[in-house]
C-alpha cells in the first residue's frame, strides 16, 4: 500500500512539474505577443486623406524599434538602392524627377521607435501646392517602381522585415 500511494505521489508530482513548465513557456510565449509590433506602409494619394506620401504605421500591440530602411528604384527587374538609413532623399526624388518644392520627408533613423497606433509620414506633399496633381502622379509613377524594406524589432529583439513592392494587378 505504502508503495502505491509513493508513486501517486511522485507521478502528482512530475504532473504539477509539467504543468508549471508547460504555462511558464505558455506566459512568455503571450509576453512576448503582447508586445510583437507589425509595420505597414501606407501609400495616400487622395486630397481626402489627411495626408498625401508615404507613411510607416505600426498595427501591432508593442512598439516597433527600426533597425535599418532601405527604398529601391526597381529597373526591368534590378532594385538599386537609392535611400540607405536616410541618406540619399534629394537622389530618390531626383530619380524620379520629383521637384522638391512642395515635398518633405523626414529621416526614420536606425533605433528610431514607432509605438503602438503610431505612424510616421515619411515622404510627404504639401496639400496647398501649385503642382499637387503633377506631384501626385509622380508619386504614383514612383511607388509602381519602388522596393521597400524596413527591418524592426520588438522590445524582446525579435526581428521582422516589411518588404513591399506594387504588384500589378
């Protein structure tokens, strides 16, 4: 009898063992959820938006910590890359024969962080321009030929990429 209730005992045991193991990986499996951001990439060209360009926009529950941005000028298939961690704006525009005036941008730095329910205009044009439906149509013409790729991560490190690229449809 005594060995019968000894190995109950031992089996309740490796089962509460089990159990405890089983929910610790089950709380920092949802920790790290509850703080996994999920970039997009907003592309606005109507005058009824609140703004006209291109923005990142984080859509997930933690914050969202850049680690390195690439934009690309795709030629019959070949990406060159023309904006490397912020430099290289005046080229792209340029690139695509966009004039500055009326159009700002604004750097998304490495380490930059981007919270929950955020967005960070990257390339904007000004509403009140003189040539906004000619700077619209170069934005068009600029986003059917660009490849972008935003590497982030969460506070727990966990690394990401947001690649994007028009497909025609």
């Amino acid at each position: 009898m005594e060995i019968i209730i000894a190995s109950a005992a031992a089996l309740i045991a490796l089962c509460s063992l089990f159990v405890a193991v089983w929910q610790g990986y089950v709380s920092r499996k949802h920790a790290r959820l509850s703080v996994m951001p999920h970039l997009d990439l907003h592309i606005a060209v109507s005058e009824q938006a609140p703004f006209i360009g291109l923005s990142l926009e984080n859509n997930g529950l933690g914050t969202a910590r850049i680690r390195d941005i690439k934009i690309s000028k795709l030629t019959n298939n070949e990406a060159t890359i023309v904006v490397d961690n912020n430099s290289g704006w005046h080229d792209l525009l340029n690139a695509f024969d966009i004039k500055q005036t009326g159009v700002s941008w604004a750097s998304i730095s490495t380490d930059e962080a981007i919270p929950s329910g955020n967005e960070h205009h990257f390339l904007s044009i000004d509403k009140t321009s003189t040539e906004l439906s000619d700077l619209k149509d170069k934005l068009r013409a600029m986003v059917d030929q660009m490849l972008i790729r935003v590497e982030y991560e969460s506070l727990y490190s966990e690394r990401k990429t947001l690649e994007w690229q028009r497909t025609k449809s």
